[in-house]
C-alpha cells in the first residue's frame, strides 16, 4: 500500500521542479528530477517508518479528541501556507527579473536602483527575509535554454557550450573563460547575447581561473592545480586558434588564487604576467580581451544566512575597501594593448562608502560571493552597453 509519505513525495518532486522554474526561469532537467523524486521518496519512506507509523498509533491522535485534530490539521496549514508564501515571494523576484530585463530603466529593481541619479528611495532597504531565502535558490547561472556548462574542478576535459545567435546569423562571437565568477554573469551575456545578435561560447571550470602558469592554484583547492593548468593549457589554445571568436570575456575570484613553486610553498597571488601572458595568446590571435572585474570580497560568510538575522536595512553592507586588491583587474588597468580592456560593473554593488548586498529591493549574492541569477540578469542592459563601447572602439 502507497503511505500517506510517498504520495507526498511526488507531491514535493512535482512542486520542486515548478519552485525552481519560477526562481531562475527553467525547469530541473530529466536527471535532476530524477534525482528530487529519488530522494523525496527515500525521505518519505524514513518518515512514514519513524514518525508517520508511530503517530498512528499514539494514544493522543488516536483517542478521539477533535481538538487535538483541529490543532494538528491547523499546524500543517501553517506550514503549507509558509511554503507556499517562501515560493511565491521567490516567484516575484524571479518574475521582477524577467520584467526588469526588458524596461531595467524605468524600473528600481535590483541593478537599476544602484543608476547614479536614478531617483530611486530606500535603495538597500528589504520589504521581508523571503528574499534572503530566495537568493539561495537562485544560482542556477543558465541560459535561456536551461543550459548550464561548467566544468568540475576535478576534471580536466574541456566543455564547450553556446548560447545565442547561431552561428552563420551572429554579429559577433564572444568566449566566456573562468571559472564561477565568470559563471555568474552568463544571466547577463544571455540576455546582451540576444538583443545584440551575439554568439556567446562558453569555456568554464569551476576553482580554475583560465590563466596559464606552473604553479597557478585556488588556494582553497590546491589538489585541483594540475587538472586546472591541463584544461586552462587546453582552453587557451582552443580559444586563440578559433577563427570564428572575435573577442573573449574572461573573469574570476582572482583574489584567491595564487601561485606556488613546485614543492608546494605559495609565492604570493598570481602575477600581472601571467594575466597578461595568457591575455597576449589570444590578443595574437586576433581577439579583443574584455576582463570583467570581479565583485566585491564581501567577507560576511554566507550572506542569505547573515541577512537573515541581521534585519532588513541594509544588512551585511561593507566597507567600500573590498572593491579593491584585484589582482585581475590590476593586470588589465593598462595602457598598453587597445585590444585588452577592462569593464568594472561593481559601481552597481558598491557606492563611494560601501558596498551592498541588498540593492533594490533583493539580495544579490546567493552564498558567500556568487552573484544570484536575478541580479545578474538585471545587470544586463549595463553590461551590455559597456561591452559594445568597448568592442566600438576597437
């Protein structure tokens, strides 16, 4: 016989698959709802044994009393209803995003809040911690598609996706290179991609930054290091030899990479030469390189979690310091090659004292330094004009 806990599980499969399309636009693929369906029912099957069971026979529920019925049945509308209020919270931002993307300008939510002059009030002010809960689900960095390609760090095979303009009808093709941090701007390049014709490539790997050296490593990740510089040597070369890219957008948490010698001591982070040495491979190629500033270091652990409990006016905001000290950036600040540029967006998370999570009526970081997919998006009206001057100019 089919327990109360296994109809529910399909019940939490069916209503995870449609959370999540509402959060960051797509539905879960095949594999993962497989994998919600497994799990919901592996956890049905506990609960039904361990508490579904022995509550059944409890002498409280089973004595009849109707207002111990009442007050159980009351208990479980509460928590339905607390649900469903977190989903539809999550589905107004995500739907808020979808909007922005169209009219970012007429709008104050997310990135167009934070345009100088914009007139917008309470900038960094959150109506409800919904949307703290609601930036911890939506960093799912896809395409309009539902694609998602990055690679795991601990693997040194090269995946190739693309998303866009097809390629005998696109303006222009971009490659996105790095690693999460470059990740999180595939919301924004979607959108920039289809409204200017672009073919966007993208080549990521996660806890790799897409530089060439011996001894470039994550320093949280240092057992990664020899399949990062196999795929970042695989990576750079495919890229510069491809005729049909005409520029590469590359990006990474470049404050938290380093080098090291080959006994494994760290030497300090990676070195402007090395950027600028992997930069020149494809600059000799023919290609325009775009290095997209990383965001901010926000340093407050977590932030859904944090914003949590720290209310709802402006939390978690941070000196205006920790901008600074990247080395990435550092590298690409540079008079000397007009084909290397560098495209700074964090004037939309930071004014000339700090710097904030809460922009615009959302949290905008969905852990502890990933950009959400809805802040992302929203910033891609901004991206994209700043792309485009550049590329115009070149």
């Amino acid at each position: 016989m089919v327990g109360r806990g296994q109809l529910l599980a399909v019940l939490v499969a069916l209503a995870a698959d449609r959370a999540l399309a509402l959060v960051v636009g797509t539905a879960l693929g095949e594999p993962e709802r497989l994998v919600v369906l497994v799990a919901s029912t592996a956890l049905a099957a506990l609960t039904k044994r361990l508490i579904e069971e022995p509550l059944r026979g409890a002498r409280y529920l089973t004595a009849g009393h109707p207002r111990r019925h009442l007050s159980i049945a009351a208990a479980t509308l509460v928590l339905i209803a607390g649900c469903l209020t977190g989903v539809s919270s999550a589905a107004a931002i995500a739907s808020a995003a979808v909007g922005v993307a169209e009219n970012a300008r007429q709008d104050c939510f997310a990135a167009a809040s934070m345009v100088r002059d914009s007139g917008c009030e309470e900038i960094h002010e959150l109506d409800s911690m919904d949307v703290a809960v609601a930036a911890s689900a939506d960093m799912a960095n896809t395409v309009t598609h539902g694609q998602v390609c990055v690679q795991d760090r601990d693997a040194a095979d090269v995946l190739v996706c693309e998303f866009g303009a097809d390629e005998r009808d696109a303006s222009l093709t971009v490659a996105l290179v790095g690693d999460s941090h470059a990740a999180h701007w595939i919301g924004a390049l979607d959108i920039v991609a289809g409204r200017e014709g672009w073919r966007a490539v993208e080549y990521l790997k996660s806890s790799c930054p897409g530089v060439l050296g011996d001894g470039v490593q994550a320093d949280w990740y240092p057992s990664g290091a020899a399949n990062c510089r196999a795929w970042t040597a695989s990576v750079v070369a495919e890229v510069a030899a491809r005729s049909d890219i005409d520029a590469v957008i590359t990006s990474s948490i470049s404050r938290n990479y380093v080098t090291a010698d080959p006994v494994g001591s760290i030497q300090g982070p990676v070195s402007a030469k090395e950027y600028r040495d992997t930069w020149a491979t494809w600059i000799a190629a023919g290609k325009q390189v775009l290095v997209v500033a990383d965001t901010p270091a926000w340093g407050v652990g977590d932030v859904p979690t944090r914003v949590s409990g720290a209310g709802t006016s402006d939390p978690c905001s941070v000196d205006v310091s920790v901008r600074a000290n990247d080395p990435m950036a550092a590298a690409a600040e540079n008079e000397y090659d007009p084909s290397l540029s560098l495209v700074d967006m964090n004037d939309f998370f930071c004014d000339e004292d700090r710097c904030h999570v809460a922009i615009g009526g959302v949290v905008a970081i969905g852990d502890g330094n990933h950009m959400t997919t809805t802040v992302s998006r929203s910033l891609a009206p901004f991206l994209g004009e700043r792309l485009s001057d550049v590329l115009r100019d070149e």
